[in-house]
C-alpha cells in the first residue's frame, strides 16, 4: 500500500522538524559551494544561520528560470563532477537550455519518490511497469524507470513512438502499470482500440501514472474509460527533480507531495506574499535533499494550491491541487486572479455550447468589464428567446460561482470566435493601459 | 405544419439587413418577418418560401439557422377569437411560446404560435373546430 510507510506516514510534527533541519542543510550546501547564491545571499543580507523557523525562509531570494538559463553549463552545481552521476537537460526551444545534475543519491531518491506513486495504484514488486515517456534528456523516461526499478517492478522501456508494437508489448507481456504523458496515453488507447482490442477489458491493464503536460477532465476521463485505469497525475520538472515531486493518490482529490524532498510554498504572483492554505498562486519549491543542484525557492510559475487536510489514504504529505496553468496566463480582473483555464472548465461542462470561447476584457468607469463570449451548439434551440436566456443566466451564475466576480455571457453568431490548431488566442485585452 | 426560418443573430446594426440580403441572394421571396430581440442578441423569424432550403443556404453562410414548426390558425373575425384558441390550449396544458399575426393575400389573418405540442396538436385543433392553416397557403413548400 506504501513505498515507505514510516516516511509516508510520518506524524506532521516530526515532518516539519524533518523540514526545517532539511531546509538548513540546504541553505548551507547551496552558500558553501554555489557561488551564485552566495552572491545572491550576500545581497539580500541573509545567511543559512538565519534560517531558525519557516517564516525565515521568506528573507531568502528567489531562483527563477532565467538564473538557471544563465548558469549554464555548471553554474548552479554543488559538487564537483566526480560526484556527478547524471546530467538531464529542458529543451531549450525558448532559449537556453537549463541544464541540471544529479548524484547517486539524488538518483536514488528521485527512484523513492516515482515509486510512492507506483504503491498509490496499487503497484509492487509483482507489477510489471511499462515506460512509454522518452527517454534521454528529458526527465519522463528514465525518472518513471528509476520508480520502477526502486519498486522492484519489471519494467519495459518501450519509450515513446512505434505505437502499434507498444500495444502489442501492452497486451502479449500483461503490462499493470503505464507511464507516460496524457496525450500519448490517450493515442496509445485509441491505436489499440483501432487494432481490434478493448484494452479496458481484453488487457491486463490497471493504472496509468500520466503527467509533464496540462490535461483536462475530460480528457482524463477518456483515458481512464479507454483503458480501464486508475488515473495517477504526476506532478514534477526537471529543473526540481523531474516526475514524481508529487503524485496523486487513489482518493483523487490531489498530489501528494514528497515533502521529506521538497518544501513547497503558494505565493500571490503578485505581490510574491504567501497565501492561506486552500488558496491559488504559484508554487515556490525549495529541495530538501538534492545534493548536486539545491534549488532554494524556485518559482515555477505553475499555478496551484495546497490541500491541508488529512488524506483518508493514511498518508501525512500535504497535497498539492490539480495545476490550474502557468502564471503567465493569469489575468487581474478587479482585483482578483483568474485564469482562463477556470472560464474553459465552466464553458466546457456545458453541453449547449460549442468549446471555443472568447473573453473581451474593457474599462468601465473605473471597473473592468469582463464578458465571456460563447457559441450555441447547433442543435440548440435558438428559436426561443427563453431558452437563450436562460442558458445566459445558468453560464453566468456558474461563472461567478468559480471566479468569484462578475462576467458578462454573451452569445455569439457561430464562427465569431476564431478557430485555431494550435495556441488560441482566448484573451482580447481592451482595457486602458493603466487598468492592465 | 408551418415550418418558419429561424436564424440567430448578434444585435448589431446592420444584421437584419444582411440576413435578409443571404435569403434574397438565394432568389427565395420572404413573405412575412419578425424579429424578437433582446439587448445582446435578436432572432429572425421568417415566412418564406422554400424554408428547408433557406435554412440550408443560410446556415451555408455562416449563419446559425433552422426551420421551426409552427401552427398557424385562421383568425375568426369576431371578438373573442384569439381569447379562444388560447384557452383552447391552456386547458390541454399546451404551452405557447410565441406567437404573432400575418396577413394572407387574399386578405384573411392567420395566427402562427409555437407551442410545445407535438404534430398531433393540429389535428386535435381541426377536430375542435379551428381552422388550420396549410403551408401552401403561405409559401411554396419545398
Ligand atoms: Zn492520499
């Protein structure tokens, strides 16, 4: 049921004193050997004895992505490389690369943490785990098998691509467990579907650990119908570790986060203060163990919040929500943050109106204006003026029951919204310059 | 039945208009218009000939359009008429979602309503002794 129970399970309080001695160490690798912290240590007037309580964390400066972009190569290793057992790298399709190191122990760890979420859908020694993430610089494939290796499980590195042959490897070898992103799961499912199977019910199938790229409810669902699953979202990025930094247990109602590796706070993007547990921002992740590279408040710019309360699994983590999207899309609408992704869950749990949607932000009086733009389905009947309205009034209540603040809906002759493959562009801004 | 165009349209200046210039462009002649408007959005509701295939060119042209059954119902002249029908239905639970008057060419009116009965609904309305309109009396059928 666990990986390690006497971890997993360990009462809170001994948790925290875990953090905080972890948190010290962490500080003190990160100065004594990273001549980039100590630069940035030395220049915000803080130094790892400082750190006592959690609160004094928040005097410690940030890491963000760019630093890591400008360390390149070594910049931010604290050891030398003969301690060096694995060097994994982001893509750099949006500049530089960030390079990232890890020691056996790092590795050895990151194994641990994959494989707490192995034990979560149901996995062990007797489970053979396929890995179709890619494997090489890109953290999915050899961190999921570094999980199943840690478990003991018989794992197959099928990688990604060649997808008829991974169906058949699925099928002939009885895979129980496989990892890999969303959007190949979903391909895989509908290839062995096109091949004659039913892999939710002819496969030996059990539980997918999905996870390094946004996916829907819906999408969710489809996966785990198509191939009969229970669904584990894993959460992780390779500048922090890479898969497994959370994961989410059989209560589906978030990812517990490996907190004896990781700290991790939820600040206002904003005004980067802390916020209530329960309350959305960004996730502000701190390594407690990583000996190579020790990242000390790293912002992710991913967008989520924490989930306090005890999980009926038995285990004492905190959780951590569903991501919600990047930071950068978020939007300060009368004062209050909202992500488009939060409009696309209203507007998609509406079956009487297509998924494209538009939102028009303006400046009234001193207020901005937000009005949500959506299509009817064809079928709708339009014909009555009622019926629109009354969709009108349901969208909008549902609407402001999510984000808090008022939008307009406005329905829309059908091809207004603009059709896009790939980004579309949800968001047109006409508010005043001094309004953004 | 009566089958009505129906088209949905954004309340913007010039929409009307352009939807009846998509219909005229079809070559099909409109023979009665109403429009129900709100402050967002407004929908066109025609008599027109051919309305299937109104419907079809207009949703070809980007248009959200349909064909809407109606009844329509010859209007007795006498006082009372109209009262009439609609208790008619009230009392057979038949709701009236909307309805309006139209004048025929030959001079007589008929009362188009859109109910939620189903087809049998004219049927019953004949055998009570109201006159129901034929479609061929308004448009050319398609
Ligand atoms: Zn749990």
């Amino acid at each position: 049921m666990y990986f390690q129970p006497e971890i997993e399970t360990m009462p809170r309080e001994e948790l925290f004193q875990l953090q905080l001695e972890r948190i010290g160490e962490t500080l003190r690798n990160a100065y004594e050997n990273v001549p980039f912290y100590r630069q940035q240590f030395d220049e915000a007037g803080v130094r790892p004895e400082d750190f006592r309580s959690f609160e004094d964390l928040q005097r410690f400066p940030f890491l963000v992505k760019q630093d890591m972009r400008d360390a390149y190569p070594y910049g931010l290793f604290a050891r030398p490389n003969k301690d060096v057992a694995r060097i994994h790298a982001s893509s750099g399709t949006t500049g530089q690369a960030t390079v990232v190191g890890h020691t056996a122990a790092d590795l050895r760890n990151w194994g641990d943490c994959f494989a707490r979420g192995i034990a979560m859908v149901g996995g062990s020694a007797d489970s053979t785990l396929q890995v179709s993430y890619g494997y090489g610089l890109f953290t999915g494939g050899l961190g999921a098998h570094a999980g199943g290796e840690a478990m003991g499980c018989t794992v197959i590195p099928t990688s990604s691509g060649n997808t008829k042959r991974q169906v058949q490897m699925m099928r002939d070898l009885g895979t129980d467990i496989l990892a890999c992103t969303p959007s190949y799961a979903l391909f895989i499912a509908d290839t062995a579907i096109e091949m004659g199977y039913d892999p939710a019910k002819d496969f030996k199938i059990s539980a997918g650990i999905f996870g390094a790229e946004p996916c829907s409810q819906n999408m969710r669902d489809e996966i785990s119908e198509k191939l009969g699953i229970q669904y584990c979202d894993v959460y992780g990025l390779s500048e922090v570790m890479g898969p497994g930094v959370a994961m989410e247990c059989a209560e589906r109602n978030g990812l517990h986060i490996a907190e004896d590796h990781f700290y991790c706070e939820i600040l206002d993007p904003d005004t980067l203060a802390p916020v209530p547990d329960g309350e959305w921002g960004e996730l502000v992740i701190t390594t407690l163990t990583r000996e190579c590279c020790p990242l000390v408040r790293y912002r992710t710019r991913d967008v989520t919040r924490i989930i306090s309360e005890p999980c009926a699994c038995g285990r004492t983590h905190r959780k951590i929500d569903k991501l919600r999207g990047r930071t950068d899309d978020m939007l300060i609408l009368r004062g209050v943050n909202v992500f488009p992704s939060q409009i696309e869950q209203v507007i998609t749990s509406f079956e009487e109106v297509v998924p494209h949607y538009q939102i028009v932000l303006s400046t009234r009086g001193p207020l901005d204006h937000i009005e949500v733009q959506v299509e009817t389905v064809p079928e709708f009947p339009f014909d009555e003026v009622r019926k629109l309205e009354d969709l009108r009034k349901r969208l909008a209540a549902e609407l402001k029951g999510n984000l808090q603040i008022a939008v307009d809906v406005k329905i829309v002759e059908p091809k207004t919204i603009a059709r896009s493959e790939g980004k579309a562009k949800r968001v047109i801004d006409n508010r005043e310059a001094g309004n953004r | 039945m009566i089958l009505q165009l129906s088209v949905f349209m954004q309340n913007e200046r010039g929409r009307m208009a352009d939807a009846c210039r998509t219909i005229a462009d079809a070559g099909i002649d409109i023979h009665a218009l109403f429009v129900a408007d709100t402050e967002q959005f407004g929908v066109l509701r025609a008599l027109c000939d051919t309305p299937a295939t109104a419907a079809e060119r207009m949703q070809q042209a980007g248009w959200r359009a349909t064909v809407t059954p109606v009844i329509g119902v010859r209007v007795d002249d006498v006082p009372g008429g109209l009262a009439a029908l609609l208790t008619f239905l009230d009392e057979r639970d038949v709701n009236v979602e909307y309805g309006y008057c139209v004048s025929l060419e030959d001079g007589s009116a008929v009362n188009i309503l859109k109910t939620d009965g189903d087809k049998a609904l004219e049927a019953v309305l004949a055998e009570a002794g109201f006159a129901i309109a034929r479609p061929e009396e308004i448009y050319d059928i398609d």
